[in-house]
C-alpha cells in the first residue's frame, strides 16, 4: 500500500506535488550548504536566533505596505535577520555576557516583538494575515510556483558563491585568526557568509517554519561531519542529506496528508543524524567505545604483565609460579580485572597456567621487559631531560609506558644513551636477543 | 480584577524563570533553556493524551521529565558522540520539537493545545479559569499553580545555596569538596524544565526562554553579587509582567509579547548605560 502511494509520489503526476517536493529538495540543499559553515564555526545556534529574529522585520514590512509582496517580506526578513546578528556580536563583544546569553536574549526579544506585532495585526483584521502565519510553522504544501522558483534562484546563488569563495570560507571556518593575518578580507567574508545565511532562513522559513529552520541548517552538517574529514565532501554530503530528507518529508505528507512536511523532514534528518552519530566508522559512538575498549584491555595486560615482572624481579626468578594473592599485592587490581586480563595473557600465550598459578613465559618475560624499560626510561627522561623531582615522575610514566611506539623508544634511548638504571636505582632491562644498533 | 490577575500570574512565573534562569545565564547554559523549552512539547501532548486534563501533578512531572531526558541526550551527544556543544542542542531540541508539532496534527481532535499557544501561549485567558471552593472564587488557577512553583523553587533556593553557589563559580573546588556537580546540574534542570511546563500555556515556548534569559542577563550587567543579581532578575520581571500588560492592552497585542518587549527594553537600557561607563581600571590584588 505504502509502496504503492510511492510509486504514484515518484510519478509525479499531480503538479503540486512536483511543485512541493522540489522545493523541499531545493531547500535542503541550500540550507545544507551555509549551515555546514555556520556548524564549523560553531555557530550552530545562531542560525536559529536568526530564523526567530526574521519575524520582526516580516510583521513591520506587512505593517507598512499593507500587503503580502513576497519581495517586501523577504526584504523585510532580511533586514531583521541582519540586525540580529549584528546585535548578537555587539552584545558578546562589547558586554560582560557571554556568547550563549546574547544569542538567548536577541532570539527571544526579537521573536517576542515579532509576535506582538503578529497579534496586533491580527486583532485589527488587516485583511488577509493568513500568509504572516505560515512564519511560524510552515506550509510547505501550500508552496507555490514562485516559491520554488525563489528556492532554485537562492540555492543556485548560494552554490555559486559557495564554490568561488570556497578557499577563504574554508579558512575562516577553521582559523579565522590565521585568515586575517594572511591578509583576506575578513569582515567582508563574514558578510556574505552571514548574508548567504540570513538569505536562506528567509525563504526557507515559510515552507518549514521558524523553529525548524535551524534543524535544516545544522542537522545535515552533523549527519556529513560524521563520515568524513574533508570540507568539500561534507558540504556535498550535507546537501544529498538535505535533499534526501526533504525528498522523504514531501512524500509522508503526500501519503498522509495530514501531516506536516516540516516536521516530518526533520524528524527524517534527526534519524538520520541518530544513526550517523552512533555507528558512522571512526567518529561513531560505536566505534569510539569500541577504540576505548580496545585501549583498555591493552592497558590492563600491559600493568599485568608488569605486575608479574615486578614479583620475578623481587624474587630474582622468573620462572616461578605466581598466585592471584601475590598480584593482588603488587598492583590493586580487582577480581574482575585480574581474572579478565589473566584470560587474555593466556590466550596470547603471555603466560602459562598451572592449577591456581601462572608463570611468564619466555615471550611473556619479553613483554614484560619491554614495558618496564619503557616506564624506567620514561622516568629517566623526566628527571635528566625535564628536570623533574624523582617523587613526581611515577604517575606521568605510568600513562605514557602504555603509549610509546618502539619508535619513541629507540629515540629515547638513543638520546639518554642506554641507561643502566633508571631514577630509583632500578635496573632498566634490556632485551639481550634484539641486537643494539 | 482581571487585570490584577493576569499581572500576579505574570509575575510570578517571571519570577520563577528569573530565578532559575540567573544560574543558567552564569552556567553559560541560556541556549539549554531554549533547548528545554521547546523538547517538552512532545511530553506535555503525551501527557494531555493519557490525563485529557491540563494541570495535574504527575503529569506536569511526566511533561517534566521530557525537558530533563533532552539534557541527557544534549549531553550524549556532545560526550560520547563529540558533537558540538551547540549543534548537540541545535539536532536534539529540533528534533522533539518536530516530534510534538506532528503530534499536536496527528491528534489535534483530542488535544486541546492549538499550535498558535505553544508558540506564544495565552495569559489573557487566565481569569477565565478559576478555582472554585463552594461559593467562594479563590483566583486562577493558573496563578495558584505558579505559585506553588515559585514556592518550590524558593526552598530549593534556600536550601540549595551553598551547593548552586559553588558547583556555578567554581566546579573544580565543588568537587573537591565532595559537592556533585552532576546533582546540581541536574537538579537544576529538572526546576527549569518542570518550570518550562507550567509556564508554557501561560507565556508559550520562546517566550519562556525570554523571561529565563532577559532579567538575569540584565541584572548581571548591574552587579556582580548572586545574591543581588537574584533580587534585580525578580524586580525586572515583574516590571517586566506589569508592564507588558498595559503595553499589550494599549496596542492591543498579546500580553506575553508585551512583556518580552519590557524585557527586552530593561536589557537596551543596561546594556547602553554598560557602554557608556567606563570600565574601572583592573586594580592590583
């Protein structure tokens, strides 16, 4: 059934529907583009002060022409948004309150007075207001012809200027303070960026509304951000991630025609981000905890190992048995980590089990070699290299002993000239069977 | 008499939000009480669906405890996904928000909540629902349940001083001392979000965020003492309340709007009297 109603969306046959649903696509990927800069900027939130802050500058416009042109709105619109955000850096810059607060008070005030007005216009029954209601949270489904044409006009400005000064807003995105001192011209960059922006929260905003404006600038940037590292693929990603989105929202509502397209593009955009953020490779949460569980188990075999070493050093005897007692004695493991990282040595072949004890194994006296010269040599560089108190270097090579690549290694040793002992007067073993050089 | 109500009620949730809204603002957290303040629209239809009913306690905590899952989630996001804090905010308050307005569609025959109230919300209307004992008019019940709030929030205030003071200015020195942050974080979102709730049929969902935000900002610009900034955020809310009223009822516009305008007013007069004294020469200490 539902297949079905797709297939008759695909068709396209009703003109409306067409109308609608390349608007929303058109719409997804402008909003797309400027938020991905607005995202790297950290100025998430901004955008969505500034759809708020468009309200003002839409009721005035109405006020004063007496009418619903488009155009005025729009220039409306664009003088308030304007206004907002210069109000939001003066406030930051020239006060005591913080970024968040100015972005709070503007958003709030400006929408407070758009409101107002909305209400007085309202009350006198100036005519036809219907349209002013659509600021607030949309009417995609009753897009016009020339709405979509605006759409296709905006986004169509916006991927031109986009690619032409794609360098300097890449570098104002990421280092706006090296971009001034290379010599571009900041503030006018900044311009046409928070133009661009401005531009399209106020021909979106009528298709979605105020509130879920700022969804379409910053949620596909963050659904791109997890894929990858590279500016030019996120910006595209974020566009097919808009588009897409409103692709989707527009065929809810044509199926469902009680349905809001708005709303329903964002909720399709936030799953989407959902997914992205949990299991996108690398930057995931999935593969984060996975990295950190890694990290962790690597980190308890290398203490345990260590353990084991310290109780054959003490003995002068490496091959003898060792009990979970004695462990516990060297090193304040618990159960649950000594009976997970033994299982782990084992099965490495690390150490070897008899009844309730184990003992090294010759691979096993190697890795634990390996991690004590790495925490000795570490505390001989503190105190010969950084001057550091032999009581304060113990925890700082606890961390580090796990993190040394045999890189590192080589070149410490190379620059402390293979010690004997370290620090505390104990000795730094060496592997006998890998050569010098 | 209508006007004295619709005043107090505005008032006192001006109030309220000042309050909680102080710490915030010096939390650097004025954008989670936007967040917070549009995530429980799905929560109060939920709730409206289960009780059909307005205000009853255990749902206005249920509504609640929306506002506080959304911290939660902001926090997962910017911990455990790395996100930005902002677009952490920005993904998760749009994303329940849309979620409440196709609610409010979906069921709009059995919700009695138009999209025109969240938004703006309607104070005009609060004479209109009394509470009613035998023959007697007791006020409305808008009014009794804001105070109740303010009540609330002043007990957590009195009680929780110590524990706000320290975990706001200084969280490393709080944890030394054995003082949770996290508890005070979260015990002060769950008075902003249930705070959100209650005033949200009254002032609507931005506008709460106006009154959270706009008097503790403009108080934090004429001193740097809590104690002081707390008693100039509730003075400049209800100037704010009283104020908004009578600008609303001159042009004829909505009350709330009419107070975010007063806010909004208080704040320009700070901010352009911060300007133009002069910053004290930093003094050696």
């Amino acid at each position: 059934m539902i297949w079905n109603s797709f297939i008759e969306f695909l068709s396209f046959s009703d003109p409306n529907v067409r109308m609608v649903t390349f608007g929303t696509i058109f719409l997804g990927i402008s909003s797309a583009v400027v938020g991905s800069f607005a995202f790297l900027r950290k100025r998430a939130l901004v955008g969505d002060a500034i759809a708020h802050s468009i309200l003002p500058g839409v009721a005035i416009a109405f006020i004063f022409s007496g009418s619903k042109n488009p155009y005025l709105l729009l220039l409306g619109a664009l003088i308030s948004g304007w206004i907002s955000i210069y109000l939001i850096e003066l406030i930051t810059d020239r006060s005591k309150i913080k970024a968040d607060t100015s972005i709070a008070i503007v958003l709030s005030v400006f929408f407070g007075v758009g409101i107002f007005l909305l209400t007085i216009i309202q009350h006198s029954g100036a005519g036809n207001q219907s349209g002013l209601d659509q600021f607030l949270f949309g009417q995609a489904a009753s897009m016009r012809g020339e709405d979509v044409l605006a759409y296709v006009i905006v986004g169509a400005l916006l991927l031109i200027v986009t690619v032409l000064f794609f360098k300097s807003f890449k570098l104002l995105s990421f280092n706006p303070d090296f971009a001034a001192a290379s010599g571009l011209p900041v503030r006018f960059l900044r311009f046409v960026l928070n133009t661009l922006t401005v531009l399209a929260i106020a021909v979106g905003i009528q298709s979605v509304g105020v509130v879920l404006m700022a969804a379409l600038l910053i949620t596909p940037s963050a659904v791109a951000r997890s894929w990858t590292n590279r500016l030019s693929y996120m910006i595209v990603l974020a566009a097919l991630v808009g588009a897409i989105s409103g692709f989707f929202g527009s065929f809810v509502s044509f199926a469902a025609p009680a349905m809001p397209t708005g709303p329903w593009i964002v909720v399709i955009l936030s799953v989407l981000a959902m997914i992205s953020l949990v299991f996108a490779p690398g930057t995931g949460m999935v593969a984060r905890w996975y990295r950190q569980r890694k990290n962790r188990r690597k980190v308890l075999r290398e203490n345990l190992i260590k353990a084991f070493y310290h109780i054959g050093e003490r003995a002068e005897e490496f091959s003898e048995l060792v009990s979970l007692s004695d462990l516990q004695a060297t090193r304040d493991f618990t159960s649950r980590e000594l009976s997970n990282g033994l299982r782990q040595l084992e099965k490495r072949y690390l150490i070897i089990p008899d009844g309730n004890k184990w003992k090294l194994s010759e691979e096993g006296l190697k890795e634990g070699k390996r991690v004590v010269r790495l925490h000795r040599i570490w505390e001989m560089y503190l105190t010969e290299r950084m001057r550091l108190k032999e009581d304060h270097i113990h925890p700082n090579a606890e961390t580090i002993e796990h993190i040394i690549t045999p890189d590192i290694e080589e070149q410490l040793l190379e620059e402390l000239g293979y010690p004997e002992m370290d620090p505390h007067e104990s000795e730094i073993p060496y592997d006998k069977s890998k050569p010098r050089n | 008499m209508e006007a004295i109500y619709i005043i107090a009620t505005g008032a006192v949730i001006a109030a309220s939000c000042g309050l909680l809204g102080s710490f915030l603002v010096l939390r650097k957290m004025a954008m989670m009480g936007d967040a917070i303040s549009h995530a429980v629209l799905p929560g109060i239809v939920i709730a409206f669906l289960i009780s059909g009913s307005r205000d009853n306690i255990p749902m206005l905590v249920g509504a609640a405890s929306v506002g506080v899952l959304t911290t939660v989630l902001i926090g997962l996001l910017y911990r455990k996904a790395k996100l930005n804090e902002d677009a952490s905010i920005g993904v998760t308050f749009t994303f329940l928000f849309a979620v409440g307005v196709i609610l409010v569609s979906y069921f709009a025959d059995q919700v009695d909540l138009d999209q025109d109230c969240v938004l703006y919300g309607e104070i005009a209307y609060v004479p209109l629902d009394l509470i009613k004992i035998g023959d007697r008019f007791l006020g409305p019940r808008a009014l009794w349940i804001a105070s109740g709030l303010l009540i609330v929030i002043l007990l957590f205030l009195w009680k929780g001083y110590k524990g706000l003071y320290i975990t706001t200015f200084n969280p490393d020195y709080a944890g030394s001392l054995g003082i949770s942050t996290v508890f005070w974080h979260y015990a002060l979102m769950s008075l902003v979000s249930l705070t959100t709730v209650i005033s949200f049929e009254s002032v609507g969902a931005i506008l709460v965020v106006a009154l959270l935000v706009v008097p503790p900002a403009t108080a934090y610009l004429f001193t740097h003492k809590l104690k002081s900034m707390l008693w100039l955020t509730v003075l400049f809310g209800v100037i704010s309340a009283a104020g908004g009223y009578y600008i609303a009822l001159w042009f004829d516009g909505s009350v709330s709007g009419g107070m975010t305008i007063i806010s909004g007013l208080l704040f320009t007069i700070a901010f352009l009297r911060s300007l133009i004294k002069p910053k004290p020469a930093p003094t050696a200490k």
